[in-house]
C-alpha cells in the first residue's frame, strides 16, 4: 500500500457554451493540458476515471464513453473506469483513482471529466437534470404538486406562484433542483432569520471572484443590489444566485511516493483525505458525515482549512455547506458570509474560482475544477484571486438528490507539498 497520494498536474479549459466542440474535443484538450502542466507522457498513465454524465442522454454515448473519448485522444489499452455520480462524478472519478494508488495498484494514473450540458433544445436540458433524482418519486411528487397548486412550481407559496410562472414562460424554465434550493432556503429562513440579502453577498462575491478567473464562464462583476434585482427563478433565488449551463472539461493525475521520488516536483500537492459516502432516505447528514471522516484520515478539523471550494450550484448551497462542513454554527452561514469571512482576504476563502455560480457547472467536469483551483491555490499560482499563503485546502462536492440531501458526497483535504 502506498504512504501517499499526490496530485502532480491539474488542468481545466475555459468553462462555456461550445456547440461546436465535441466531449472528445473538450477531453483532448484538458488531457493534452494535464501533461503538460506535470511534464508526462502518455505512456507514463497507467489507468484512468473517466467523469460525465449527460453523454448518452445527448448522443446516446453510453457504456463505454472514456474509452470513447481517451481513445480518440491517444490513451488506450490500460484499465479505463466510467464514472457517472450526478454532479459528485468528478470527485468520485478523483477518488476512484486515489483508491487505486493508495492500494498499491498503479503509481501513476488520470482523473479526467468532461460535460456538454448546453444545449438549444432548452427543454431537454432542463428535463436531464431530473435524472439526478429518483425520477419515479420526482415525477409523482411534481405532477401532484401541480395537481394541487394548479402548475405551481414545486414548494412555492400563492404569493410567488404568478410571478415563478412568468419567468418559467419567459426563460423556457429551469432545472428542477433550484426548485429543492429554494425550498431548502425558505426553510432555513423561517427556522434561522437567513435573508435574501445574505445570499446576494455570496452570489456577488462568486461573480466578482470569476472576474480574477480567466477559465471562468462567466468574468463579470455584480454588485448585492443587480443580484437581488436580478430575475426570480425560485423564490429566493434569483438568476444572478443560481449556476449557469455550460460545457467544459478538467483532468488531474495522481500518483504515488514512489513515482514522485523518480519525477520530483515542487509542485506536487499532498491528498490527506479523500472520502465519497452516499445519502439516506431516512436523514440528512450526508455532508457532516463524509466531512468527519475526511477530518479524521486527515488528522485535522475545520479550523484547519485555508481556503475552501464547495458546491454551490445556488448562493444557498454555499450557505448550507459552509454549516455542514462546521466552519461556522448552524443557522449562521448567511451571517458568517455577510461578515467577510468567505471573502478572498477573509478568515476562509470560500469559492476563489468564483464556483459553480460562476466559474461554472459542466457537471462531469465540476468536482475536477474545484480539485484544479485549490491545487492552483496551494501551489500559489492564481494571480490576482491568490489567497494569502494557504497550506491545507478542502473540497466538497454533492451529486443528485436522495430524499432531502444529495444522493453522492466526496470530500477531498490537499495539503501543500
């Protein structure tokens, strides 16, 4: 069994909408960009963890979609892994392959996912996000709501239902899990006193992060008043705290102490934990369970972390996570946002990308990008977003929906080299 695992190149492309750029495309260039940044060959990746999740529903790519990809792009013949985990798919391709080296197995391998989730047909978009829940309860559960409320989106009060229906008709709808935010937000308002305002501050702060991030898909600025001003997706979401749709890839190889000894670096980046749980029917604590864990291989807590990526594909999941993962109290996650505290010269960075509210969401790339920006953080390398000198980062990322939490949970600790 290997001592450790390190990460020894990372790679992301610039997050977008690329009608014209195949997953093929999208892998080769995060993959000929992951070589690069560790100085390898392909001949030197021993095994690899394909991540994605829409392929098949767009082209009807199933199966066999990384040797598909990884093929067309010179890596064939070794051990190829197809992960599919909902938006988790990129971490869990990253903990498939920590497993692999820390068992001894391999010393050198590739964590690599790449997503085209924009598509024209706005509907069918939209309606792929419905298979990252039990779609049988889903669709049971919408159709009753709209029985009983008269088309009402889910979990909306009388007062929001005219106003959700106009943008729905006007927007062409959105995905049914900023519906499960909202209501997540709602309750955690009427239970905490959180506000709207609050989860401008973390919507702001994401978008003028991205503007330091030139892979971000979106790099321009927002103030808390064009956030809140901005269109209701789902009360109290608006457009400007929700993740955009977009396409895009990233990669990271991993290898052993052994091979970090024959290829020295400076570079490398330690991996002190690397935890994937799943989620439960019968309670929510899918997040606190897997952060415990990931605390305890580490040997660290909270209070240890120097900056931080977690899943915020709403203002309110950066909000919810910032509790779970214990940087702050229950109930105080919009409090401790509003103090500065998550801000880039704050007491923890949270999001320096921008996140998935900005730096985007390409789902089966998602969990790799936030392993590409910490590992860019550790190594000190981000430029004008670079936060002051960190030494242990974390990164949380959740995928699907089971029961009232995610269904997939991986937690990863990197500590500078």
């Amino acid at each position: 069994m290997s001592d450790h695992a390190y990460i020894i190149g990372v790679s992301m492309n610039k997050f977008g909408k690329y009608l014209d750029r195949s997953i093929k495309c999208l892998t080769g260039g995060a993959f000929r960009q992951v070589l690069k940044d560790c100085d390898l060959e392909r001949k030197d990746i021993e095994a690899a963890w394909f991540s994605n999740t829409g392929w098949g529903m767009s082209d009807f790519q199933h199966c066999i979609r990384g040797q598909v990809a990884l093929s067309a792009n010179g890596l064939d013949k070794i051990p190829i892994t197809n992960v599919e985990n909902a938006c988790a798919s990129g971490s869990t391709a990253l903990h498939g392959a920590w497993t692999a080296v820390k068992a001894g197995l391999y010393d050198c391998v590739l964590a690599i996912g790449a997503e085209k989730v924009y598509s024209e047909d706005r509907a069918l978009m939209m309606k792929g996000f419905l298979s990252g829940t039990d779609v049988e309860v889903t669709t049971k559960y919408i159709e009753a709501m709209k029985k009983k409320h008269k088309e009402k989106a889910p979990g909306l009060k009388e007062s929001e239902v005219k106003e959700s229906g106009k943008n729905k008709e006007k927007k062409g709808g959105h995905s049914v899990f900023m519906d499960f935010y909202a209501q997540g937000a709602r309750e955690h308002m009427k239970k905490f006193g959180s506000t709207q305002r609050q989860l401008a501050v973390i919507a702001a702060k994401a978008h003028n992060n991205s503007t330091l991030n030139p892979l971000a898909q979106y790099t321009f600025s927002q103030t808390v008043k064009q956030v809140l001003a901005d269109y209701e997706v789902a009360y109290p979401l608006t457009r400007g705290m929700c993740s955009p749709v977009g396409d895009g890839a990233a990669a990271a190889v991993i290898c052993s102490e052994k091979f970090l000894k024959q290829h020295p670096s400076d570079r490398a980046v330690k991996i002190r934990a690397s935890v994937l749980k799943s989620g439960s029917w019968m309670e929510n604590t899918v997040t606190e369970r897997a952060a415990q864990t990931a605390y305890d291989g580490a040997g660290l807590g909270p209070g240890d972390i120097h900056v931080a990526e977690v899943h915020d594909a709403t203002a309110f999941g950066e909000l919810y996570q910032t509790e779970k993962l214990g940087f702050c109290p229950e109930g105080e996650g919009g409090v401790f946002a509003e103090s500065g505290a998550t801000a880039l010269d704050g007491k923890l960075p949270l999001n320096p990308s921008g996140g998935l509210l900005s730096r985007g969401h390409p789902i089966g790339a998602s969990g790799l990008a936030q392993i590409y920006e910490l590992v860019t953080q550790l190594r000190e390398e981000a430029g004008k977003r670079q936060v002051k000198t960190p030494a242990i980062a974390l990164a949380e990322n959740g995928g699907g929906t089971i029961g009232f939490g995610e269904a997939a949970m991986c937690i990863h600790i990197l500590e500078k080299k």
